[in-house]
C-alpha cells in the first residue's frame, strides 16, 4: 500500500481541493492532517473568534471524512516535527499542501521541505487552492506584480480559470496514523456572542441560499449598511471552507450585474494575495511611504480606546465597532469608514487599527486585513492616498434612515431620522439624557490635521 499526506492549512473543505485530490490520484492510502501549530499562537493569529471558528470548521471536515470512510487526523506540536512523524508513520512518499504567500506561510514551506527532504519524503505545492488564480499568474510588463487594481482586475478576467474539482467519494486513511482529539468551540473563551457557525457545510449552504436572492442584487445593494445584503462569505474564503475558483465559477454560471460585482470582489482578494507575494514586508511595513509621523498609543490612548469601544460620538463609526464587537465581522463599507476615521480623521497608525481587526475579526487576515488598512490609511495601493471618508455624508448615503446606527447604538433607538447621525445637534435637554458622548473630534480639525501632516495644507 502506498501512502501519502496532504496538510491542510487556510484550505478546510473537500470540494475543489487539488492537494487532496492529487494525494489520493498517487496513493492507496491518504492521511487528511491538520497540525495545531504554536507558532500561530506565539504570533498572535490564533485569536478567539478565529479558534472556534477554525474548531467548527475542523470538525466539519472530519464529519465529511468519515462519510467518506475516512477521518482527519489532528496533531499538536511545531508544524515540521509533527508533518514528519506522521509521513514516517504511515509510510508516505509524499506530502500535499496549498501555498501560502505570507513571510510565515514561506517559512513553513522552506522548514517542511528541509525535514521532509532528509526522510526521502518529496513535499508538493499547489497553487490556486487559497485563491481563484495563482499571485504569479499575471504581471505586467516590468514588474513582478501590479500595484493597482484596475488593469490587474482587467487580465485577471481575461484568463481561464480551472475547473473545480468533486470532492472525493472515498479517502482511505490508515489506522496506523495516530490523532489527537479536535478542538471544541466551547472551550473557547471570550468569543464575540454573535459569532457565526463555521465549516464547508454552513458556508456551501449559506453561498447556495444568498445566491439564489442576493446575488442578483449585489450590485446595487451591497453597500447598503441596514440592508446587509453581502454574502458574508469572507469567513469560509478565510478559512478555505469555499474555494474561490468554485465561486467565481458559480456566479458566472448566473450571471448578471450582480455575479460581475461579486466576481469583482473576489479578485479583490486575489489582488491583495499577489501584492503580498512579492512584497511580504507589507503585512507590517508601509507598502508606499507618506513619511507620516502617527500617533500611537502613548499620545492618543483616550482616541484609541474611544474608537475600540465604539464611543467616538460618531453613530456611524460607532455602529460599525460595536457591530465588530459582538459578531467578530464588520460590512465592508463600515471597514473602510472606521478605518478613515482612525486613520485620518484621528491620524493614528493605521498598525493600530490593523491589530484590533486581527483580534477580533474571524476572516482577519495578514493579506486581506493589513493590505485593506494600507490602501484605507493611503500606504498602499489607492490612487487617492489622501482621500479621507466623511462620516457623515457617508452615513447619509449608505443609511439614510439610520437603521444601521440604531441596530447597534441603542441609545439612539428613539431619535429622529434627521438628527441620528448627529445627535449633537439635538436640544441641550434631549442630548444630554441619551447617555451617548460628544463627538471627540470636529471632522474639520481632524481633516486639517491630516493635511497638515500630508503637507496638504
């Protein structure tokens, strides 16, 4: 019996997986292994939201292994020690896993491919399994990526994607190979109440059943912050509980305005994933200087905290992180006016904000997450660096009648429409007994400051 190993990462599903669909193409037998890696957590990637997510997507996929007569096999210890000792165990010759594009993910592929490589064991790494089209697919004439979405969008469209794959009947793992119990949700503690469920099954159901009534109206509503129409399918893409490929597939197969728009966002991602592989320094190092000179915690503590809770005195902003707070996931829209606001309007890191997103958000990641806050904060790839988001005219534009606002500030559940958005303006009496703070800053300083530093003024 031949045998062979595939290590899932970002990539929890068995549909569309060419890691585990080339194992079982080479080997008798396949040993599904997922590794509980300390260096996660020695990194700070392991935060609670994304534990029990990544505990519900694991036992999903053991619950599909086992229909398939197989199981996954769980281990704890550094990722190569455990990799190797399973591939001896069971007498693989190979190893199957998805690439990665951050400096750990690089890491980790260099270290595997040395251990395995002094047991005579070959390491195999796909590509197009985290994202839709490989990061080194597409570049243009004289550079190893592109720096700007548009005319990166514009080839990306025009190349052929694969085909998704099945997943597979049967997998037959040897009994051999020892496992460690899986990780539970509930034994982790402090996860954010409003936390959705996790797994390839939640996410196949959620895609199929917003696919069907809200695809067709991405387009015109997915900015609207009340209505919450996106397909709140970031989490599953995080964690590889949907495979990019079989979306972009699908949504073509429908059609339509709304299947361009939602194919558009996707890119998005695939964008982000190749400016990382060629410039992974960026996950904590300005993409493209401005010589900013930010606040940090020492000198705006009270801001920084004030917009963590979600009491700027802004209702827009405020929404936003408290909506943050009890799900663990922000609408994209509201993503990017909380990070103007902290970024521009309170002109602190955008370093800061990046790592309050990561401890709470259960598809923070080091490409998506970092590389959104740099093109927010004017570091990365936005042609307009020094654009700066007016809460106000946004919150009148993407929640006219403020329902956005009064699902998440509560104090302001009983104020009238006009006046929602800025409470301040409110009769002295009115205001003061709605327990809701003033504004920490006038939008016209923060704006000056902001230029001032941008040597805009």
């Amino acid at each position: 019996m031949t045998a062979a190993v595939v290590l899932f990462t970002s990539d929890l599903r068995l549909h569309d997986h060419p890691p585990l669909h080339a194992a079982l193409k080479a080997a008798d037998e396949v040993v599904p292994l997922f590794v509980l890696d300390p260096g996660i957590h020695a990194a700070g990637f392991d935060a609670p939201n994304r534990r029990a997510f990544l505990a519900d997507c694991l036992s999903d996929l053991d619950a599909s292994l086992r229909r398939r007569g197989g199981r996954l096999v769980v281990r704890a210890g550094p990722v190569v020690r455990e990799v190797c000792a399973v591939a001896a165990e069971c007498g693989a010759t190979e190893v199957h896993m998805a690439a990665g594009v951050t400096a750990y993910a690089h890491r980790r592929e260099e270290r595997l491919r040395d251990g395995l490589d002094a047991g005579g064991v070959a390491l195999r790494v796909h590509e197009a399994v985290v994202t839709a089209l490989a990061p080194g697919a597409v570049t243009p004439s004289g550079s190893d990526h592109f720096a700007v979405f548009t005319p990166y969008f514009r080839r990306w469209s025009e190349e052929s994607l694969r085909k998704p794959l099945p997943a597979p009947r049967t997998v037959r793992v040897p009994d051999r190979v020892r496992g460690e119990p899986l990780p539970d949700r509930a034994d982790v503690k402090g996860i954010s109440p409003g936390l959705p469920d996790g797994g390839e099954s939640v996410g196949r159901d959620r895609f199929s059943r917003w696919s069907r009534s809200g695809l067709a109206r991405y387009e015109d509503r997915h900015d609207d912050l009340a209505g919450d129409a996106t397909s709140r399918l970031s989490p599953y893409l995080h964690f590889g509980a949907l495979s990019p490929v079989e979306l972009v597939h699908r949504a073509r197969e429908r059609g339509g305005p709304g299947a361009d728009a939602f194919v558009r966002q996707v890119c998005w991602r695939d964008f982000h994933h190749q400016v990382l592989a060629a410039r992974p320094e960026a996950s904590s190092a300005d993409y493209r200087t401005r010589r900013d000179q930010w606040r940090g915690e020492d000198d705006a503590a009270e801001d920084i905290a004030a917009w963590r809770d979600g009491c700027t005195g802004y209702p827009i902003v405020d929404a936003a992180m408290r909506q943050l707070r009890h799900e663990g996931w922000m609408h994209n829209r509201a993503r990017l006016l909380v990070a103007s606001f902290l970024t521009k309007t309170l002109y602190v890191d955008w370093r800061i904000g990046a790592r309050h997103f990561l401890d709470l958000l259960v598809d923070g990641d080091i490409v998506n997450n970092q590389l959104n806050w740099q093109w927010v904060a004017g570091t990365g790839t936005d042609t307009r660096p020094h654009r700066v988001l007016n809460p106000l005219v946004q919150a009148k534009r993407f929640d006219p009648d403020g329902a956005y606002v009064r699902r998440w500030v509560p104090e302001l559940t009983d104020v009238e429409d006009n006046r929602v958005h800025e409470p301040w303006r409110l009769p002295a009496g009115q205001r003061d007994g709605l327990g809701y703070p003033a504004p920490l800053i006038d939008l016209a300083d923060g704006l000056a400051r902001f230029k001032h530093a941008r040597g805009r003024d």
